[in-house]
C-alpha cells in the first residue's frame, strides 16, 4: 500500500503554523503606524486574519485532494467491483503506470464523493504476459484476442465492471 495521508497532515499542520507566525506581524504593524491604537485595532485583526486563512488553507487542500481522486477514477484501465459481507462496495481502479486507486462506499452510499478517508492506494505487479496482481490478493487477467478479462480474489471471482482496452495495450507494449 502507497501511504499518503501523513504527507498531508504535515503539509497543513506547517502551513497552518507558517500563517499563524506570519499574523504574528499585524499587530507590530500596527503598532509602528499608528502605535497603541493601531496595536489594539492589529490584536482584533490578526484572529481574523489567521480563521480566514486557515479556511481558505484547508479548502484549498480539499478540491485539490477532491480533484486528484478523481483523476484517480478517469486514469483507470480496469475497474474491479466487490460487495463485502456487510454490504459495502469495494471498488479498485487499475491504473497503466502501475498504481491501483481503492474505494469503499458503504452500503447505502452509491453516489458517494470519492474522499481520503475511505481511499487507498496500492502498487500494480504485472504477474505475466497479461495478468497483474493487487495487494497480493486480487489478480486480474486479461484475454486480449476475445477482449475479456476476469479478476479473482484469493481464487474467488469478483466483478469486473469496465475496460479501456486502448490503455490495457499501451500497458502490455510498455511492458515489453
């Protein structure tokens, strides 16, 4: 598995840090300019300052999270579908350079927003000439002369719910 999330933990938690020292100046701006009233008037503004920024920091991180997810199901040569015990959907997104995007959308949930939360990442092995392998449990076979392609996990069949032939070649030629 292809580990993310902490990445994006540390990048808000500096940038949040990195605002809040830089408010830090408004204040002392103000004092300088107009001295103990612009003290004052930069003491009531910098809280202000520092809630805006950290909204905007956090939205912004959202849509590009949002927007990179979603490129994440668009990329996808193969997607693969499973309804676990509970009824959740388990999704994967094979993608041609080698990397597998998870989803799980609970039961009742089908026109869910794909979120960090319940997305994972995972690496592609090309097991043979034309067959990968996903987090050691999922294989996905393809026969590329009848344009049909069958995926298992631990030897159990699972859904395969579309293919972009065009991509599944490009992946094999690239192999090669």
């Amino acid at each position: 598995m292809i580990d993310q999330s902490i990445g994006n933990y540390v990048f808000i938690t500096l940038t949040l840090i990195t605002f809040f020292s830089f408010s830090i100046l408004i204040p002392i701006y103000g004092y300088f300019h107009k001295r103990w009233k612009g003290l004052a008037i930069g003491c009531i503004v910098q809280p202000l300052i520092c809630v805006i920024l950290f909204f905007l920091t956090i939205g912004g991180i959202f849509i590009y999270q949002r927007h990179t997810l979603n490129k994440h199901r668009k990329d996808a040569m193969v997607k693969v579908r499973k309804i676990d015990a509970e009824g959740d959907t388990l999704i994967w997104y094979v993608k041609p350079n080698e990397e597998c995007c998870f989803e799980c959308r609970e039961k009742n949930d089908d026109n869910a927003v794909l979120s960090p939360k319940n997305m994972k990442l995972f690496d592609v092995v090309p097991l043979d000439s034309f067959a990968v392998c996903i987090d050691d449990k999922i294989v996905v076979k393809f026969d590329m002369e009848n344009r049909k392609a069958t995926a298992t996990e631990y030897d159990k069949p699972i859904e395969v719910i579309s293919i972009d032939w065009d991509k599944v070649s490009a992946f094999y030629q690239k192999q090669e």
